[in-house]
C-alpha cells in the first residue's frame, strides 16, 4: 500500500506538491524535503507536533 500528503491539505492552496512514497517513512521524507527546499521550513518547524498531527491526518492511502 503506498501513501500519498499533498500541500493543498496542509493549507499550502498555491502548491499542487503531493509527496509519495511506498512506506510513512519515504513519504515523510519527500514531504520534509520539498516543505524545506519550496516552503523553506526549518528543522524546528518540522518537528512541531501540531504539524505531525495535520500531516497524519492528511495522509491518504493509495493502492
């Protein structure tokens, strides 16, 4: 089962970025590195538990 985290679901309207990946763990990697290299988030920015809990809860599973 592979995952998928778009930017439009996090509140990002102007970005059509969805992240991908076949386990949580590659799809938080690519949804962590376009949030630093196209939203220029921090690594303390990535770590708030407010954004972990939105980011879980806009996670889709895709077959």
């Amino acid at each position: 089962m592979a995952f998928e985290l778009a930017c439009e679901d996090l509140g990002m309207a102007d970005c059509d970025f969805v992240a991908k990946g076949q386990t949580m763990d590659e799809l938080m990697a690519s949804g962590a590195a376009h949030g630093k290299s196209a939203h220029g988030m921090t690594d303390a920015q990535m770590q708030d538990p407010k954004l972990g809990e939105a980011v879980k809860a806009a996670v889709r599973q895709v077959a």
